[in-house]
C-alpha cells in the first residue's frame, strides 16, 4: 500500500485530508469513529491523475480486496469513473481489469443469492438488479450489467414460492434480456392457472420494452447503459405477439396490462421515429440521407404492429374501458403521420440503404392504405361503441383516412346518431374522396332532426367545396332553419361550391343579409362579394346594411359591394 499512498501524495493534494484523519480511522475501532468507506477510497483511486498505469492498476486491485458484500460490490460498478475508454490503452486495459474482477465478485454473490437465499434475499437481490438495469453496464460494454442474470430470473419464475416468482418475472422484464429468450419464459408464465403470474408476466412484457425505449432515447454519458433503436424494435417483435395473445384473456387485467404494452410499442415507435436536424456542418442532403437509414432501422416493427389490426379492433369494443382506450391510442400512433412518413424513406439513401429498404418500402407502400380499410371494417362491428372508436381513429388521420370514404359514407347511415355523426365530421376531414356518394349522403343528413348531425353534414359539405355541386337544392332548404349556427354553415356550404353552381341560392343569400342574427348578416354579405357581378341583385340588400348594420357586418358589406359593383380594382 505504500505504492498506492505515493500516488494520492504525488497527483492528488486531497488526500492529505486522509492521511491527516488516520489516525482517527484507527481509533474507529473504540467507537471513536465510522470505518473508512472502501468505495469512496476505490472513487479517489479512479479520480487521481494515471501518470503510472502500472501503479494505477496495482492500487485498484488492492482497493477492490477491500470491498465487502454484494452492496459495496454493486457501488463500486456504478461510479462513472471508471476509465474503460481512456485513450491510453494501458489505463483502459487496467481499468477494464478491474472492473471485470468487481463484476466476477458481485455476479458470484448474487447468484449464490438467487440459487440459495432465503425467499426475503432474492427479493432484496432481485430489486438491486432492476436498480442495475438502467445505471451500470457491463465491462468493454454498453449493455447493461442486470442481463448477466437474465437467465437466473427465468430459472426463478419456474420454482419457489407464488411471491417469488412474481418477483423474478417483473425482474427479467426490467432486466434488459435478449427478448428472443425472455419472451418465451414470459408468455409461459402468461398460461399459468395463478392469475398473479398472469398479471406479473404482463407487466414484465410492458418494462421490457418501456426500459429499453428509455434507454434508446434517454440523452447519453460516459459510462452509461445504452440501447439502440434496433434493440427497441427486436424488443417490440417479441413483445407484440405476446402480448396480442393476451387479449385474449377472460382476467381484464391481464388484457388492460397486454394493451399496454401494445401501446407502448406504437408510442416506441413514433419516439424513435429521427427528427430533422441539420447542423452548421453537414448539407441537407448527408442529413436526409441518415435520416433515411435511421428509419429503415424502425421499418421492421410496423409490420409486425399491422398484423395486429384486426385483434385491436376486436379490442374497441372490449367490456373494460381502458383496453378500450388503450387499444385506440395503439391504433392512432400506428397511423400517425409521423408513421406515414417513416414508411416513405426514399430515394437520397446511401445504396445500402435503398438495397436493405426497397423491398420494406414496396410491400408497406399500400400499408397504410391496408391500415386504415381494415380500421374501417370495425365499422361494421355489432357493438355501437367499437363503431365510434373506430371513427374516433380515422378522425384523427385526416386527409389519410380517405381509402375509409365508402365505409364512412355507410356510416351516414348507422342506426346510431353518434356514428353518423362522426361519420360526417370525418368525411369532411377526407374530401373530396368518394364525393360522388359522399356528397349525397351528406346532403340526406341536412334534413335530419338532430341539430349537431345537420350541423356536421353543412360542415363537411364545405370542405367538399366544388365538389358538393349536387347538394345545392338540399343546402337551400335548409337555409331557412331556426337555428342561427346552422343558417351559417349552411351559407359557408354555399359559399365553398361558389359560381356558378349556387345561382340558384341567391335568393336565400340576399335575404339572408337581412337575417336577424349579425353573424348570418356577415357570413351571406362575404359570400355574396366572393360571387362577384353574379350577385348584382344583392346590391340593395348590401347597401342597407353598410348604413345600418353592426361594424363586422357593415365592413363585410362595404367589401362585398366593392366586389360585386367592381369597384376594387
């Protein structure tokens, strides 16, 4: 030891301080005083200048005899200051040997642990190893050091008592495994007749991919656990089918925690999913071009997440409610646009890239289109409220949810008010897809007695813009509705389809510039200058209400006239 306090005396003045309280850690003995802290001493080592590797490497082992147990072991692999990546070969070497001779003590101790402890210290061990799981790596590695005894919680699931092999199960999901060895063990567990191992193996698909998400996405530093987005989507292959499985369950726990899992996947995805960002450096053609490797990296999880599709739509109409949700979320992330684009990762790739992606780009080329029509069958299902969750979806997608158009325009149709609803809102958000028997279905809704349907009809009318030509005698009936709301979609209907198809509403719009509601007032006089000279027999109306109208509509007036008199130009 008189090597190791050379080298605190000649590259670190702190350790002074030691020498000056030896005396005082002699006396410990007499209860004088708490005993030295062996990992503290072994962090001074690793934080003291390496002049001498040599000398470096012989205080380290010395150190490290002096740690004692499973606990000072599990401190010691965990202080970041371990230089296993020092630029100095001889410092790594040295430090790589170290620490591999902590990691042979503690894996040692905690296996005799786990084979022989009594049930309280599998449990105590089985915690530390989850702790690990996300703070230490192993040696000359990324990867997390709690893997090591992946193997030993699999064993634990199988034997013991009921408390312990819960225990083992949540442990392995936590523990960063090899998904293709834990999966299995897990989905055994998932046919047990106890229902707590049941529930114990859900959770652990769940953290397994939960930490290995954390761990891909989670900002990096020397000496951290690291995963990689592949290791998510390997993670998300093994996971998905189990977990589907599960939904099969008759225990609403084990399904809620299986649709969680689910959703995790999707939500992994759409995390991982590379975001633009060009630094001062590169072109935006090299960005693209990582850009478009990091998503060919991601493209083999969605087809395992597709294949999916009908066993969660199954799942919208699940008697427990928060399958329910959960199952809808997992379906909104697999069709969001960030989604889509992944499945567009194109032509500036590097040619590896275009050879590993071409084939994945091909077959998910009508994937989206196949998503959204298998969505669209849930329409057809019994159950009103899987019928509304599916809407809920393909509301959502927008403009993408358009390959759904003849099964929304079926829905207008649905014995439930809330589906045709829905169906309404969404056709608008889809237009002009299927117009030829969108529009007329829509037009049927004007005349229903529900206010929000007609309201929602007159709404997606508009965004059907030229396109909702046909439905113009439809939009003039009902101009003359009680409701001010609806008189108002109605015209903004009318305004959208424009000339000449709307010559024959210019009655209605006229008299609508005298309408008692000033919301009406303006939105007919701003539809009315759109028109232009087509509108000349407004002109009276309009001039009326620029001399005595509120200011809003006395301003759309004075701009309608300017329009229509051609007095703008």
């Amino acid at each position: 030891m008189r090597k190791c306090g050379a080298l605190r005396r000649r590259y670190w003045p702190r350790c002074l301080a030691v020498i000056v309280l030896m005396p005082v850690g002699i006396m410990a003995g007499r209860g004088l005083a708490a005993p030295a802290d062996a990992v503290a001493e072994l962090r001074e080592i690793l934080q003291t200048p390496a002049n001498d590797p040599g000398l470096r490497e012989h205080c380290l082992c010395e150190q490290i005899k002096k740690l004692n147990g499973i606990s000072e072991l599990r401190r010691a692999l965990a202080l970041r200051d371990w230089r296993e990546d020092d630029p100095d070969d001889r410092i790594a070497a040295g430090d790589r040997a170290s620490r591999a001779e902590v990691v042979r003590r503690f894996d040692s101790g905690v296996r005799a642990v786990l084979q022989r402890g009594d049930a309280a210290s599998r449990l105590a061990v089985m915690d530390m190893i989850v702790h690990l799981a996300t703070t230490t790596r192993g040696v000359g590695t990324p990867v997390s050091l709690a893997r090591t005894f992946a193997g030993d919680l699999a064993e634990l699931t199988r034997q013991g008592d009921l408390l312990t092999r819960e225990a083992a199960a949540r442990a392995l999901g936590q523990a960063c495994p090899d998904p293709a060895q834990a999966v299995p063990v897990l989905s055994k567990l998932m046919e047990s007749k106890e229902t707590s191992l049941q529930l114990a193996a859900c959770d652990a698909l769940g953290y397994l991919l939960k930490v290995a998400t954390f761990l891909a996405t989670r900002n990096h530093a020397p000496n951290t656990v690291e995963a990689t987005p592949a290791e998510v989507v390997k993670a998300g292959q093994e996971v998905v089918p189990a977990a589907v499985r599960g939904l099969r369950s008759p225990e609403a726990g084990v399904r809620r925690r299986c649709a969680q899992a689910l959703a995790q996947t999707a939500e992994a995805l759409c995390k991982l999913l590379p975001r633009t960002r060009v630094s001062a450096s590169e072109d935006m053609a090299n960005s693209q071009r990582q850009q478009d490797v990091d998503r060919a990296e991601l493209l083999p999880l969605l087809p395992v997440l597709r294949a999916q599709v009908p066993a969660l739509m199954k799942a919208l109409g699940d008697s427990d409610g928060d399958v329910r949700i959960l199952a809808r979320r997992t379906l909104a992330d697999m069709t969001s646009p960030e989604v889509m684009r992944l499945e567009q990762t194109v032509s500036s790739a590097a040619p590896p890239f275009k050879a590993v992606s071409t084939a994945s780009t091909d077959a998910a080329a009508t994937g989206m289109t196949s998503t959204v029509q298998k969505l669209a069958e849930g329409l057809q299902d019994e159950d009103a409220r899987s019928r509304r969750t599916v809407l809920d979806v393909l509301e959502t997608l927008g403009a993408a949810a358009a390959p759904a158009a003849p099964a929304l325009v079926a829905a207008l149709a649905d014995a439930d008010p809330f589906v045709r609803w829905a169906a309404a809102r969404t056709l608008g958000k889809v237009s002009p897809a299927a117009a030829d028997t969108a529009v007329p279905g829509l037009a049927a809704l004007l005349a229903d007695t529900d206010l929000d349907l007609r309201l929602a009809a007159a709404m997606a009318l508009e965004h059907y813009g030229k396109a909702a030509r046909t439905a113009v005698p439809e939009l003039i009936q009902a101009s003359g509705a009680m409701d001010s709301e609806m008189r108002v979609a109605v015209i903004r209907a009318l305004g959208a389809i424009g000339a000449p198809e709307v010559k024959p509403a210019l009655p209605v719009l006229t008299a609508a510039v005298g309408d008692a509601d000033p919301r009406v007032q303006e939105a007919a006089a701003r539809v009315l200058g759109e028109l232009g000279p087509l509108a000349g027999t407004a002109v009276e109306p309009l001039r009326k209400a620029l001399q005595t109208g509120p200011p809003e509509v006395q301003k759309a007036a004075g701009e309608a006239l300017l329009k229509i008199l051609r007095l703008d130009r």
